[in-house]
C-alpha cells in the first residue's frame, strides 16, 4: 500500500475496526548538481520536494566547512555556487516538514576545477584569469573574457614576474600561483616612475611609489640596454622611424612601441613594449621622467 497524504489511519475488516494512527510520510527531494566546473564558470544546485505540500527546502553549499551559498523557502530552489576558488564542495539539500511529513535530507559533491587555457581561449574561465591578472596589475587592453594577444602579453609578464618558463599558457600550476600572487613590489617608492627589469624582462609603470601597470618587455640582445637612473629628454608623437612613441631616455635608447615583442631580449638596446601600451606610457609621463634600469 502506498500512502500519498498523512493519517491518521485506521483498517477494517468485515466488522471490525481497529483504532486510529498517525502515519507520516516521508517525502522525496529531487536534486542536481554538476559533478564539476571549471573555475569561473557556471554551477548550481536544483531541487524540488515531492510532494509539494510536505514543507519547505533549504539549501546551504560548503567549501572546506565554509558555507558559500544558502537558500531556504518554497518547495523549489535554485542556488548558483560560487566558481572563484578551486576544490571541492558539498551541498546540504534538505525539508523542514510540514506536520504529518518526515524531514528528509540529500547531499550532493561536486568540485571546481582548474582549466587549462591558451590563446583563442573564451568563455568564463579566461574572465576569471582577466580579472585576477587585472588585479593584480597586469596590463590588459580589456577584461572580455577573450584569450587574446593582450591576454597572453599580461600572462607572459606574470610568468617572467615568476621566474616561470614563459609559455605563456595557463595550467594547474599557473593558476595556484595566480591565485595567491600579490601586486609586483617595485624598488624606488612615493614617486612616479618607470622601471625595467633586464632580468626578468619586465617593465613597471610605477605611481605614487605603486605598480599600477606590469608590461612584457624586451631588451637589448646583446645586454646593451643601459643600466642605472635616467631622464626621458626626447618624446615623439607617433612613429619615429619604426619606433611607436618613443621615449629616449640616454642618445638612442628610448622605451618605444614595436610590433615584436618577444619573450627574450631582442632589440637593438631599446625597451621593447607591446604597440597598444607605448601610448599609454607616453601619456603618463612627461619630459623629465625617471627611468629607472637594472638586473
């Protein structure tokens, strides 16, 4: 016999009649969550409590013991789970019953995985990556959820921040680093500058003693490119010759856009930047700049 409503029940037989019972019921929770999603993307929790008079759900969504989503009311819900972090998550799916009902309860597993990405990459994994490079001051064109070249520019600078081997793609790894990394510490502080790293091959658009923009450069093959502090004393609007708003900072040296900028040191002795970021620094820095190079 199946029961769709609570008692009280009583059976008959013939002429008997036996007393009444209470009989509750116990209600099924029907649920979904995805078994995985990769971080930044799209994951959520789905139920509904059959039937529906039996009471209401609530919803709570843990990483680690932490709750990180929640929801109550209604006999069904839907929750979007947070995707920023990776790891793993357990969601809670249970009934507050209504008299004559028994409570009931689900769990549900899933995990945030972390993707893969190279260039020609979309979708919401690569908006995360933008945001956190963005955050952390690596010079995007836009956060557009495109693995464009600006993307991979930004993702080679923070592997030679790194010291990383500069594939400029993302793995496992990348991300773990990424998602710990602070902004890069510049050495000269309280004024606006710019610095480059001949190491690293990293230039720092430096204000108010903060890096407010780290650029993929490339300095002189030859370990030419001058160290030590400088004044830019010469700026061209536009092309000066094949060099995209230059900014000479010794004779011939000068910081200037260039259509190849490549993950090693190439140059004649100039400072490489990528043709989109050479306007922005000309902008922002007038005659008498400091320009600050080192190993």
């Amino acid at each position: 016999m199946r029961l769709h409503s609570p008692g009280p029940y009583h059976s008959r037989y013939g002429a008997a009649r036996s007393g009444s019972k209470l009989i509750r019921i116990r209600p099924r929770v029907e649920a979904s969550l995805p078994s995985s999603a990769a971080l930044g993307g799209t994951l959520a929790v789905a139920a509904r409590l059959v039937p529906a008079a039996a009471g209401s759900l609530q919803i709570e969504v843990r990483r680690g013991g932490r709750l990180v989503a929640a929801a109550k009311g209604g006999r069904a819900l839907r929750v979007a789970v947070p995707t920023g972090l990776p790891g793993g998550l357990r969601a809670r799916v249970s009934a507050v019953p209504n008299r004559g009902f028994l409570p009931i309860r689900r769990a549900l597993l899933a995990e945030v995985v972390l993707p893969s990405l190279s260039l020609g990459g979309r979708g919401p994994s690569v908006l995360a990556l933008e945001r956190r490079l963005a955050r952390l001051r690596y010079a995007l064109r836009s956060v557009d959820a495109v693995y464009g070249t600006d993307t991979l520019e930004a993702v080679t600078a923070f592997q030679k921040v790194h010291r990383l081997a500069r594939t400029s793609r993302v793995d496992a790894s990348l991300w773990r680093l990424l998602l710990r990394a602070g902004i890069p510490e510049p050495r000269s502080r309280g004024f606006d500058h710019i610095e480059v790293d001949k190491t690293r091959q990293v230039l720092l658009d430096v204000r108010d003693g903060r890096a407010a923009r780290v650029v993929h450069v490339s300095t002189g093959a030859t370990g030419n490119t001058p160290l030590g502090t400088w004044r830019v004393y010469r700026k061209v609007t536009g092309f000066d010759w094949v060099l995209w708003y230059p900014m000479y900072f010794l004779r011939g040296f000068a910081i200037h856009g260039y259509p190849s900028v490549p993950t090693y040191p190439a140059s004649h002795g100039c400072v490489r930047v990528p043709m989109r970021i050479a306007p922005q620094l000309f902008a922002g820095h007038p005659y008498g700049a400091t320009v600050t190079i080192y190993l």
